[in-house]
C-alpha cells in the first residue's frame, strides 16, 4: 500500500467571537478552579502552517484541503471546568478562514478545537472533556468523508485579552483517523468490481484482534497537548451490536473512500476482511493485512478478492 501523511495548507484560522456560550457555572463544576476573569470575548486564533479539513481533493496520492462557508467546529475551553461547547461557523471559503461564535476566556486558558462539530461532556470523575466520533453511514464518496468524517483537533492558547477581545495561537491542527482510499478486481481475471456496498471488518489476528466486526464508534479526550489525543474504539456492539463496518455507494463506483481508525505498527499489521456487493449483484470476498497511521492517507487499489458462489 501507498501511505502519504495528509498534509493541508491551512496557514491561518481566525474566529472571531461576538457573545456568550455555555460557561463555568454548572453545579458539576471542579469547586476549587476561579473563574479568574473569563467572560465572552471577542478571539482571534491564529494557527500555525499544518493541517486541517475542509474540502479535501486526492491528487499524486496526497490531500489537500480548504474550508467552505458554514463549516462549523466546537471550541471547548479546556481550563474552564463544567459545561463548555462554542459552536464556531466559516465564513469564507478559502484556505484561511474567520469563524465567528462565543468564547468564555482569560489570559493562558486552553482552547480544544475540533472539526466536525462534537459536543464536549465535562466527566467529573477526572475533571476532564471528551466527546465521541462516529464512523457509521459513510457513503464512499471523499466529499461525504470531508464533511462528515474527517475528525481533527487543534489546541489554541489564549495570549492577551481586553474587556472584550482576546487573542491566541495554535500549534497545527491534527488528523485522528486514517483515510483510505480502496478498489478491488476479481482474483479469477483481474476485472475491476464496480462496488455498490462495501463491508470491513476486523479478521481475528491475536491478542485485540476480534472477528466479522468493526468498531462504529471511538472516544476522543481533550489535552492540552495534542500528541495525546487520540481516537479510542468503543467495545465491538457498543452502537448496534457487533457488526461490520458498511459502505453503500449510490451510484456505485470503482473507487471507495472511508475514514478508519489508526491501527497497529510497522511490527503489528492488523488483518482486514472485506466483503464486496458488486453493480451486477455478485458478491466477493477477501483479506488484507495493514497498519493504518495516524493522519494517514492510503491508497490501497487494485486488492484482489474472490468471487462467492
């Protein structure tokens, strides 16, 4: 397989604020943190050259993106314990964007920004945020996967405020999950399968591994540092029983494009099962084995599956 690290052009994110959001109020909130002046203010964030979502187009097997009008993120103010999500909205379609919502901030607070828009839950039993990512009803289409699956998260530092402005930075923003793009041939004669539904599952491999299903859902907790953030799988079943993950395609298409979860090491592949409805009805079976990176990009084309009788 080919495996490029999806690099984006995102140079400057800007989000502009303009009233209040769910603050630090809430009767679960850490008793012993202050408010320590934070109040709705006008912010501008500023990131650093990395990467981001928006658009994605695949060209000479990389990615590469910009942002569209009314994309929305989530901005959670991780040094603000207690219910906090700031729903932010695009309003340029370019590779540098404003966003405009409410931020709850004060001088050195943590901002926690992520693509699509999650809601945060406050978990009291470690003072920490987290939030969930759903990888069910993706359509095999790289507009559908840009909109709708290509998760990132970015952390931005508040560095000055006013009465009722504020500005930060952010380091790069970073992908969670892995993007693979697939094709498939009949093993028998090496004909392309144009694929109308496309399943994957986890072939069982040893010690984590688990068969004829996939995880349909992960668990993101927010940190300050984004090296250690990641995209956890929930237990096999956890949305709708154990079962694999499937692809519909309408039309049906030669090339399918999914986001998976990160998996394994140059020294621990993980085996994937894939079961293919073909445009004409027939159905075909195969494996292969991977480690998926972390913001990946894998053009894994040409697999060879066995048709069933």
């Amino acid at each position: 397989m080919n495996r490029k690290t999806i690099f984006f052009s995102l140079l400057a994110l800007m989000l502009n604020v303009s009233a209040g959001c769910s603050g630090s109020d809430d009767d679960d909130a850490k008793p012993t943190v202050d408010d320590n002046g934070r109040r709705p203010r006008m912010l501008t964030v500023t990131e650093e050259a990395g990467e981001t979502r928006a658009t994605l187009t695949s060209e000479n097997n990389e990615l590469t993106a910009k942002w569209n009008v009314e994309d929305e993120v989530t901005c959670c103010n991780i040094s603000l314990f207690g219910k906090n999500n700031c729903p932010l909205t695009a309003v340029n379609s370019a590779e540098v964007s404003q966003f405009n919502g409410t931020v709850t901030c004060t001088t050195n607070d943590k901002l926690a920004i992520v693509y699509p828009a999650r809601e945060f839950k406050f978990l009291n039993s470690d003072y920490s945020f987290s939030y969930t990512i759903d990888l069910s009803g993706q359509d095999g289409t790289l507009e559908t996967l840009a909109k709708d699956f290509h998760y990132v998260y970015g952390v931005a530092t508040v560095e000055s405020v006013t009465g009722t402005t504020a500005n930060a930075t952010m380091a790069k923003m970073k992908s969670l999950l892995t993007v693979c793009k697939f094709s498939f041939v009949n093993k028998a004669d090496s004909s392309p399968i144009t694929v109308s539904s496309l399943d994957i599952c986890y072939s069982y491999d040893g010690v984590g591994g688990s068969t004829d299903s996939y995880p349909q859902s992960a668990t993101v907790t927010a940190n300050e540092n984004p090296d250690n953030v990641h995209a956890i799988e929930a237990p096999s079943g956890a949305l709708g029983g154990a079962s694999p993950l499937t692809v519909r395609l309408t039309p049906p298409a030669d090339a399918v494009y999914v986001a998976l979860l990160p998996v394994g090491s140059s020294a621990s592949k993980r085996t994937f099962r894939f079961t293919v409805t073909a445009s004409d009805g027939n159905t075909y079976t195969g494996k292969a084995s991977a480690w998926l990176n972390e913001g990946g990009y894998v053009e894994a084309t040409g697999l060879k599956l066995t048709k069933t009788e």
